[in-house]
C-alpha cells in the first residue's frame, strides 16, 4: 500500500536568523567556533544586539525541519511534528513550512502562549557555521505533538537527535520508534550534533536500542558514539546498530554502509557560496 508521507519528522522549531561575523566578533563575544550551542534568552537578545541584523536573513529552521523542508523541495511528500508559540516567530514558522509544501500538526488557531525558539546562525569569511540556539517552547515538545496516524501512513520516521536533551522530548523519541514498529514504518536518526554524543551518551544508546534502520552521523559523532578514535572501530559498533548508515567526514567525503556493501563518496573542490543551504529556501 502507497503511504501518503515519504517522510514523517520530528524536531525542534526554530526561526533561523542567519548572519555573516568575523573570527574576532566570536572571540570578543565568547562563542566557541563551528559548534551548535544552547543559550539562554538573554545571551542570544546580547549577541543579536551585537550584528548587524539588518544584513541578517530569516527562514523557517531546526536540523530536522531543514531536512523535512528538503524532502519536500526534492519532489517528496513530507510532514512536521513540532512546537511553536502564538506569537509573530511561531506564526512565520508555521507559513515557512506550508509555504514549502510540509504538512505539519501547527495550527494557528491551536499555538500555545509562549516563546518560539530561535537559532542564531553566524558564518565565518572561512565558511564555517557556528550556531547560538535559543529553544523557547519547542523544549516542551513531548508525545503529546505525535500523531500515530500519520506516523503509520509514513514510509520513514525521522528524529533529530537534538531531542535526547530533554526528558520529555526523549520520551517521545522513544513513542515515536514504538509506533513506527507498529505499523511497520521505518525509523531515522540523526546524531544531529557531536555534544549530544558526547554530553547525553547514555540517553542516546536508550534511543538507539529501541531499533534504527538509517543512522546518519559525522566521523566525530561516530567516533564519539563508539568511544574510539578510530574510524574502523567506529563503523564496527554502528554496524551492531543500524544495517544502513551515513558517515559524513567533511572535506574527505562521505561513507555510506548499506548491508555489506560500502559506498564511499568522494568530495569535489568547491568554493563555499551558501554554507546554510538557503538557495532555493523561501526566506525574508
């Protein structure tokens, strides 16, 4: 039977404020480089009153909802399972995905009072990326954003693994593997980010047992996952865990297992023009 969703997701809900630094702003301003940080409202509102946010961009994001809105861009039929507030962030949010063609559970007449989590996204002259993210209500997301009925009319779950932070949100990991197994929907993951390898290790094995079939990871994250600081020994225990998976090692390329057989993607030279993926993305 034909599924009306290719993929179903479910993630964090932010608003992407995408800007342009220089080394010395993320030094002055004490941000560590080309990691995903979580910050307190306060910290964020300092760092935005810092940039020029006039040259800064804005668009619907969040690791899985990227993902999810590319699926969708791609000719594939997708659907969102999120938090946002009632307020003008949640509203833009919920416009950027229907704009983009994702189903998803918000309804504006049904957004909760509260505050839209946003991620701050500044980019080096080297094209690094180093985000500053504000969670707002998404940190509430818990099983009650789930909707079995559609997970079952999905071909692939796919969870962000930024959800491991939070008991609630990791609750619903774990319901959303469960039903998917119910209705015989396949599950991905996504490590999404190597401190929530390092910093949640033991939550992230739980998540991981319940059963993955596509695990997409870095070579730090696999590494990390693993507890080695070798390749080989990394791609040994992600075998035990998931019978396809993607390792991406940045400028050497990717890897992809799929079974025994072994695919590996060589990288092409390029200049860096669009680090954030915003071609082709509606965006103010």
């Amino acid at each position: 039977m034909k599924r009306k969703y290719n993929v179903y997701g479910i993630g964090n809900a932010l608003v992407d404020i995408v800007t342009e630094v220089s080394d010395d702003f993320l030094e002055d301003n004490n941000v560590e480089k080309s990691l995903m940080t979580l910050v307190d409202e306060a910290k964020q509102n300092q760092l935005s009153e810092a940039i020029n946010m006039e040259n800064s961009s804005k668009q619907c994001g969040g690791s899985a909802a990227n993902t999810i809105i590319g699926v969708s861009q791609f000719g594939g039929s997708s659907y969102y399972a999120c938090r946002v507030a009632s307020d003008a962030m949640g509203k833009f949010v919920l416009s950027d995905m229907l704009k983009n063609g994702v189903a998803t559970n918000l309804k504006e007449e049904t957004l909760p009072d509260g505050i839209t989590g946003k991620c701050l996204v500044m980019t080096t002259p080297d094209a690094a990326r180093t985000m500053n993210t504000f969670l707002g209500i998404t940190s509430e997301f818990s099983e009650a954003e789930l909707d079995e009925s559609v997970i079952a009319n999905a071909e692939y779950i796919y969870i962000e693994g930024y959800l491991v932070t939070s008991d609630a949100a990791r609750d619903a990991m774990h319901k959303a593997i469960k039903l998917a197994r119910k209705h015989d929907t396949k599950v991905a993951l996504t490590f999404s980010d190597p401190s929530m390898v390092k910093f949640f290790l033991p939550q992230m094995q739980e998540v991981v047992s319940e059963g993955v079939d596509l695990l997409f990871c870095n070579i730090e994250e696999a590494r990390l996952f693993a507890e080695t600081d070798y390749m080989a020994d990394a791609v040994a225990k992600l075998k035990g865990v998931a019978p396809e998976f993607i390792i991406t090692k940045s400028e050497e390329g990717a890897t992809i297992y799929h079974g025994d057989e072994v695919i590996e993607i060589a990288p092409n030279k390029v200049e860096a023009i669009d680090t954030n993926g915003e071609i082709g993305r509606a965006h103010v």
